[in-house]
C-alpha cells in the first residue's frame, strides 16, 4: 500500500455544501442515493472533484442532471474524479451495496439483522461516493427506507423531520442535522431495538430528549449508560461551559463493532460492551468503563464534532484532548462520590489506573517497529493509528498543557479554541495557539511533543551540601532514536517535585533566589538537556519525590536503593509517588527472580520487600481502592519490556514465585481482609464499594495463588454465593489462577449460568484465555484456547469473541503464548490470516501482538520471524496487517 505523508496535505478544490441521502434498505443489495451540492473551493487552483469509493457498484452519475461526457469522468483506483464547470454543480450518484457480504464493519453492515454503520475513518466511502476526508463538512439530509418488520426503528443524525408508511409492508424516516459534519461522524441505525429515554434540561433552559437504544430484553441493563450521559453532560457545562447543541442525543448499543463506540453526530453507536450493565452480569470495572466511554462519546461533540480534525494526521486534536477530558471527569466523579476528605486519594486511584494503562500500553509501542509521534507524519492505513500513543500519550500531552497553564489558563485556552475555530477542520497547531495567546505563553518548543516519538528518559541526581543546607537536584532528559529519527530535541517537561524530610514529612520549598519558602510541590519546567535546580533552606538531607502525580510521559530514571523505596512506599504524600515506588520495587524485584530462575539458580524474595508490601497492603488507615492498587504488581507487558532480553518463561516463573510467596506469607493478613472487607447489602456501583471489593478479590487471587486451603474453600464459597458479577468473577478469577482443580467446576457452572449471555461469556473465554499453567505438568492454555475456538458461542467474526479468547491469549498471556516449542506462534499467523480475509481491522490488532518481537530471546526470534514472513507472504493481505508486519521485519 502506497505511504500516504502529512506534509502532502492539500485542500480539495471542490467540496459539499449539502448532501441529500436516500438508503433503499436491503440485506443483500441496499440502493444509495446521493446528491451533492458541490462548491468550487475559490482559494485553491482549479481541479477536478474527487470522489473516493471502495467496493461500491456505481449505477449512475449526473452532473446537474446530464451524465458526463467520457472524458469528464475518470475512474481511479480508489474512486472517481470529475470535472465540473462553473462555481456550483449538482451531482446526484447512485450505488448499490451489499451490506450482508461486509465483514469488515466498516461501513454499512448487518449485526442481528440489523443495520448499522460505522464510518470513522474512511467507512463512508464503502456506502457512496464521496469526498471522503474529515475537511469536507456538509449539512445532511437522509431518507431511510425499510422492512418495517425487520427494522421497526430507524435512526440517523440531527432531527425527525418526518415518518411514516410505504408499500409492500416497508416504511421510511427523514432526519436532518443541522450542523455541517464531515462523512466519518455520518450514521444510521435501521434495526428491532427499543429504548429508555429521559428529558433533561441543559444549563441554558433547552429541554432534550436522551435516548439509549438496545435490543429487546436488555433494557433493565441501559439505566448506567443513561446516568452516565446526564453526569456527562452536567460535568460539560459545569467544567468548560459547554452545552448540548442537538434536541435529541441518541446511544445505540450493537453487538459487532471493531472499537469501543463512535461519537456520530447525535447518534453516538456503541458496543454493547460499554453500554449494557446490571449487577448480575456486570464487574464495578464494567461499570467504570460504560461511564468513561459514555463520557468520552458525548464530549466529542465538541472536541471532534464541532471542531474537528482537517486531516487524519491530526487524529490525536480530538483524542488526545477527548481522552485527558474523560480522565478529568472520571476523577472528578471518583472525588465526588469520596467526599471531600478521601478526595485526593479517590482522584489518585484514576490517575494511576491511567499511567497502568499508559505504561502498560503506551510505552512498548514508543520502544517498537511502529513507534511515532501523537502527530504521525506518515501512515499507510489510518486504521493502524488508533494507537494508545495517539490516545493516551496525546492526553499526556494535554495533561501537560494543563499543568502548565493551570485549571483557569488551560479553561481560557479552550474558550478561545472554540471562539475561532467552531464549524472548521483544524489542527494540533490551531489547538496549541489558541492556548499560548489565551496564555501570554510561547509554546513552540512544547509543540516539539507533537513531532517526536519514543518515551523521553528523566534522568535525576542530586547534590545534598550539609554545610550550607541546600540540595542541588539535576536533572537531564534524552529521548532514544526511534524509526525515522535517530535524533531527537530536548521538550518542555514538567516535573512536579517533593522533598521529605526524614521523619517523612514534606519540607517547604525555596529555590535558590527566592525570598521564602513555598508550597511542598511545586512544577519545574525541564526544557533543556539538562538543567539544575537548587532547593535552600533545608536543615536535613532530604529524599526526592519526582514527577509526583505523573506529571509528564517519561521513564524516570533515578537510583534509589531499597531502603529509600521502602521509605516513599511508607511515606510520600503523594499517593502516585507512594504507588511507584512499590512499582519499582515490585520490578526490581521480580526482574532479579527473573534472572535467577531463567539461568536455573535458586531464588528468594527479598525479605525487606514482603515486609514493605505488607505495610502499605495491611495500613488500615488507607482507602481499599488505593491499596488494591498498591498490592497489584506491574503488568507483564510493561516488565517484559524492562527485561533486555524479554524472557516471558522466565518472567512467569518469577510472577509464580512472587505470587505465591506473597500469598503464602500474607496468609493471615489476607483471610483477616477477607472477614473485614465484604460489602453488606444490595449491590450498588460506588467507588467505596468498588475498592472493598477489589482489594478481597486480590487478596483471594495471592491466597489461590499460594494454595492456600483456607482461602480457595472462601473463593469457592464466595463464587457460590455471590450476589454480583464482581464477587463472583472475582472468585472465579482467583480459582481459576490457581492450581485448584475446584477451577475446572467452577468454570462450567460459570458457563451453564451465563450460556446465553454474550457479554458474559467474553468473560468466561477472557479467563480462560489468560490463564496460567501452576503445575509444570499441566496442558498449555493453547490447547484450551483451541478447544474454544469450536465453542458454539464463539466466532471468528464478532470483535468482542476475537479481542475476548485471542487478544487476551496474544497479549496477556505471554509465557503461554511464546511457549518454547513455537505452537503458540504458528496458531497466531493462522489466526491473523483467518481474521484478515473477514476483518482487516481486527487482524491489524492481533498482529500487533507480535510487533516487539526483536527484544526477545534469540531462540523465540527464531521461531517467530518465519511466521512474520509466512504472513507477509499471504495472497490478498490487507494493508492493515500488511503495515504491521511490513514494519515489524523492517
Ligand atoms: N472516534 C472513534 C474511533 C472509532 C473507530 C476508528 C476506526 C475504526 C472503527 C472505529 N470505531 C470507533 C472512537 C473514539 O475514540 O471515540
Ligand atoms: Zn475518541
């Protein structure tokens, strides 16, 4: 596939003013009428008007009425052009699609035999012709026409105009929106759902209708999803002063979608995964996600919508910003379910959820074959940058301006952005002026985060000079080379830092010219290769408490022995810092097992560790939920990362280690919070309840773990007992890590419970896809997840099935998944061609499991790169997974 660059961007010279939409609906052959009002783009040189298509047969084209001359009317390869004259032209294109032969759910496809569409990026060119590029913003109009039968409902974006019935048994709805919007936030939904709806005024007065759509029988399981919304919106006008600009906001769950959910212009389409949650089948982690994704979608509407992208290069102006927003709102609801005195905590248990994730994610792709910038300069599929550095380094980057600005200053950026920018396709540049004017600011090295790719390593020192009381803190940045850039240039990072004192207060800070001290942190701006900074006034050595808050998206590298992270995972007053330091302890920790057992010698944990764990795990005075994050250990993702070379076996025989050593000698303390920590009552989702319940599930996960007796017979009975999806997956989930063999009943009466339920049912392949092997002895998880395969639930053609059994074997499970003997890597290449002849998409992101293949060992290499090739080497492979592997043998 041709590389497409950045810098090529050009505007069209003829776009659309009006698009009027017919969609004659049917299963096998759907006919679309379009009709545009095209506009010759007076700035731009003459040209022809492009049109792209893929997989469209065209039935007609006029233009203002006449079909063209010959000559007039190009076919490309991935469309039309035409040439029109004058300043103005009608043309009216009809097409006909086959929406049961597309698997690709990317543009206009049958779920439940139901219609629905996806169009971000490039869908809308898979129902018409069109000028398909997010800078072409037009007002719509759509008749939709169908088997009122098979599709009693039919939806699309803005407002009803009008409804009503057609011959032969068939009946049509018009809608129109009255906002200009480019092609990829079209929708329509054509299908038997039924509907909970509420009214709500916005702050100005305007009464609206909020609609939650799903399928019959799920409606008891819509109600989070419609309080998530109004949360969403009250939070939107409070926070930044923005209001719901539409009469109508309708959510439509659909069971076969590739991402999360689609923020369409008033029709918001979303996996039933982010909307669909009771009790009885839903985790407070479920709960979590409806509320953030729901979030996520409606804030859209104005970072995305209203202002959008003017070309997909610029994909992280609406993600970057949208992700940050939706982090601010999930704290903000944490804080106030809390209360004011465990707020700080409750906004610290979400921000280190979101650096877990940034890590976890985030990082291995800056350190791989497909790294770039939040700002790509070049891609071949757009699909393939959707990309946790996309999403959740760009909200990194926000996060940063907002840290720099201040709440008031970044506010004043945002009324500004939207005061020139409202109704246009913009930049990331656009974005960051309108921040530095509204600012007083010169933020142009800052903008260097859009360009460079790679995590930027923090380097920390520092200097105590008894005689004088002062500390010299250095601090240096370097970012490695990454494909395409082997040099990089020193950003603006901010660090946020502490000082404490020995008897583990925070001390005041005074920086050397300052005429007092100030408050106990405070934001260094490191725009240099390497800088000092020193802090006076000081009467003992102090310990430094760097990036505290995670304030910026960098590896922090600073030497620490294990008595200073023993002392900060006891004492830093801020919760982040308190987090990562029994992160860092917990890695080298398991990295020095790792390398023991990987070379056959004996291997111990450290007492001093257990110890230090246990403090923080046990200190009653601190919140569950903080604890719960505190006892988790790093994600295995992010500690293959920091072994050189990724050893996964090695790995799993150190986390084993740990896992039981913690359970095992914790024992006591685990039991006495299984007794304290249950919940009473009917299960509600709150924060405070959350946390109980998580901080019991692990401690059940280290006692199963550890086999203890005592708390596998309460895993048992909990799972048998539970009153709520969280109690009973959490013991499922405990027994089934575990060498039990109480696991296999459990699984089954699991599955018997739960057998028509899909949602539940992921979950059901997700444990089982990630589970570990406790006995040496024991069948490998590939056999399992084989045997899956042929499961009468699952399917090679639903996102959710694909991401539940297979994405959790690639990417969670990697001591199974690269077992020696190279089965697990054979079964991927097979996978990843299957999946590639139905759905590009969901190929692309099981491929990616294998991008970082060059930091294993040299005997996985080995038996991974003939898989690489025999994939490569696939007739018809898509550009998705064509890009992937393309760059991984690079
Ligand atoms: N903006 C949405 C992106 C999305 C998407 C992209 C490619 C293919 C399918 C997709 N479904 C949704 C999701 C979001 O960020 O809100
Ligand atoms: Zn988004």
């Amino acid at each position: 596939a041709p590389t497409i660059h950045r810098a090529d961007y050009r505007p069209l010279p003829w776009t659309v003013e009006r698009i009027d939409l017919h969609f004659n609906l049917d299963p096998t052959a759907t006919v679309v009428t379009s009709r545009l009002n095209c506009v010759r783009n007076p700035e731009v040189e003459a040209g022809p008007l492009r049109l792209w298509g893929d997989t469209l047969e065209c039935l007609l084209l006029t233009v203002d009425g006449a079909e063209p001359a010959a000559a007039a009317l190009r076919e490309l390869e991935d469309g039309l052009e035409v040439d029109l004259a004058g300043e103005r032209a009608v043309v009216e294109i009809h097409t006909r699609i086959d929406p049961q032969a597309n698997t690709t759910l990317s543009g206009l496809y049958l779920s439940n035999g139901g219609f629905f569409t996806q169009c971000e990026a490039e869908g809308f060119r898979r129902i018409t012709y069109f000028p398909d590029r997010p800078d072409v913003m037009a007002r719509y109009t759509v008749t939709l026409e169908a088997d009122r039968e098979r599709c009693p409902v039919l939806l699309s974006n803005g407002n009803l105009l009008e409804q009503g019935e057609l011959p032969g048994g068939r009946h049509y709805a018009r809608w129109e929106d009255p906002f200009p919007k480019p092609s990829y936030l079209f929708a329509l939904v054509a299908a038997r759902l039924v509907v909970l709806e509420r009214k709500a005024q916005t702050a100005s007065g305007r009464e609206v209708l909020l609609q939650v759509w799903v399928e019959e029988g799920n409606l008891d399981r819509a109600g989070h999803a419609m309080d998530s919304l109004i949360h969403s919106m009250r939070w939107d006008e409070r926070t930044f002063g923005l209001e719901l600009d539409l009469d109508r906001f309708m959510i439509v769950a659909v069971a076969d979608f590739n991402m999360g959910a689609m923020e369409n212009k008033g029709l918001n389409i979303f996996n039933t995964k982010y909307v669909l949650a009771k009790p009885d089948t839903a985790t407070d982690v479920d709960y979590e996600h409806i509320e953030s994704v729901v979030a996520h979608e409606y804030f859209h509407n104005w970072t995305g919508n209203r202002v959008t992208c003017r070309d997909w290069f610029q994909l992280t102006l609406k993600e970057g910003l949208t992700v940050f927003r939706d982090q601010q709102f999930s704290a903000d609801m944490l804080a106030e379910a809390a209360g004011e005195e465990d707020a700080a905590s409750a906004r610290a248990v979400k921000r280190i959820d979101d650096v877990r994730v940034l890590r976890a994610a985030q990082f291995p792709e800056d350190a791989g074959p497909m790294a770039h910038p939040i700002r790509p300069d070049s891609y071949q599929e757009i699909n393939n940058f959707y990309t946790a550095t996309v999403y959740e380094k760009g909200a990194e980057v926000i996060r940063m301006l907002h840290t720099l600005l201040g709440t008031e200053g970044f506010r004043n950026g945002m009324d500004l952005y939207f005061s020139y920018h409202d109704g246009k396709a913009v930049t990331c540049d656009d974005f960051v002026d309108a921040m530095a004017e509204a600012n007083g600011r010169d933020l142009d090295q800052f903008m260097r985060w859009y360009a460079q790719a790679g995590t930027p390593r923090l380097g920390a020192r520092g200097e105590w000079n008894a005689a004088d009381g002062s500390y010299t803190l250095r601090l240096t940045q370097h970012t490695p080379p990454t494909p395409g850039q082997a040099e990089k240039l020193p950003l603006v990072i901010p660090v946020a830092v502490g000082l404490i004192a020995p008897d583990g207060s925070d001390l005041p800070l005074q920086l050397e010219g300052e005429s007092q001290p100030g408050a106990s942190t405070r934001v260094l701006e490191l725009k240099t290769a390497e800088q000092r900074f020193r802090f006076v006034g000081l009467s003992a050595e102090p310990v430094p408490s760097l990036l505290r808050g995670f304030s910026a998206p960098v590896l922090l590298e600073l030497e620490e022995d294990d008595e200073r992270l023993a002392f900060r995972m006891a004492k830093d007053s801020d919760p982040c810092n308190r987090w990562d330091a029994a992160q860092r302890y917990a890695e080298r920790v398991i990295l020095a097992l790792a390398a023991d057992l990987g070379q056959g010698r004996a291997a111990a944990v450290p007492e001093a560790f257990i110890r230090a764990f246990r403090s923080l795990a046990t200190d009653e005075a601190l919140d569950p939920a903080f604890r719960a994050q505190a006892a988790a250990l790093p994600a295995e993702g992010y500690l293959l990362e920091r072994m050189s070379p990724a050893d996964p076996a090695a790995l799993r025989a150190a986390l084993r280690l740990l896992y039981a050593t913690l359970g095992e000698r914790l024992a006591a303390d685990w039991l006495a919070l299984c007794e304290r920590l249950p919940v009473a009552g009917e299960y509600r989702y709150h924060p405070a309840d959350a946390g109980r319940r998580a901080l019991l599930n692990l401690a059940l996960r280290y006692l199963a773990a550890a086999g203890n007796e005592a708390g596998l017979a309460l895993a048992r009975q909990r799972f048998g007992a539970a009153g709520n999806m969280t109690d009973r997956f959490g013991a499922l989930a405990a027994l089934v890590q575990s060498a039990s063999p109480a696991r296999e009943d459990a699984l089954a009466a699991f599955h018997a419970r739960y057998k028509d339920d899909a949602l539940v049912l992921d979950k059901w392949f997700s444990l089982q896809a990630g589970a570990w092997r406790w006995q040496d002895d024991a069948p490998g998880t590939l056999l399992r997840v084989k045997a899956l395969l042929d499961d009468a639930a699952f399917s090679l053609s639903n996102p959710n099935k694909v991401y539940s059994l297979l994405g959790t074997f690639f990417r969670a499970n990697p001591a199974e998944f690269h077992a020696a003997d190279g089965s697990g890597h054979v079964f991927w290449a097979d996978m990843v061609i299957a999946l590639d002849a139905r759905n590009p998409q969901v190929a692309a992101r099981m491929a990616r499991a294998l991008e970082n293949w060059r930091r294993y060992t040299p005997a996985l290499q080995a038996s991974i790169r003939p898989q690489l090739e025999r994939v490569l080497a696939t007739k018809g492979l898509s550009p998705d997974v064509s890009e992937v592997i393309g760059k991984a043998l690079q």
